[in-house]
C-alpha cells in the first residue's frame, strides 16, 4: 500500500452539520484539505464518507496517518 501525502501535521477543525455527508481526503493531494477533491485519481486511495452525527466542531486529521479516520487520533505527534 502506498504512503499518504502530508498536507500538515496538526488536525483541522471543522463546523459540522447533523445528517450531511463530508468526504475526507485519504490521499493527502487534495488542495480542499481536509477534505477530497478528486485529486486521488490514479492511485489507490478512495475518499472516506463521514455523516455527521451531531451539529458540532470536529477535528479532521491532516496528517493522513489516523487510525480514527476521519478523525484525528493524536497521530500526527509520532510523525518526523
């Protein structure tokens, strides 16, 4: 399996609306981060679909190494 892009190691807060469907960048190409913007063509990587469960302000991983994707999981800090 490939290796991700790294946009940015910190994650990146986001506004989230109950019910509404976000599509998160696996990939780490997309200009759009967190989230895809179709940049992963030809490769292996898909977009993840998250559905909002609640209004809030999640925090989505930028640094593409999560195990909670879309989430961050605090990754990004065993990063070089």
């Amino acid at each position: 399996m490939s290796t991700p892009d790294i946009p940015q190691k910190t994650p990146l807060p986001v506004d989230v609306e109950e019910g509404r469907k976000y599509f998160w960048c696996s990939c780490g190409k997309s200009d759009r981060q967190p989230f895809c913007d179709g940049s992963h063509q030809g490769t292996e990587f898909l977009p993840l679909t998250y559905v909002a469960e609640t209004t809030r302000t999640l925090y989505f991983c930028a640094c593409k190494h999560t195990r909670g994707a879309p989430l961050c999981d605090g990754s990004h800090n065993a990063l070089d």
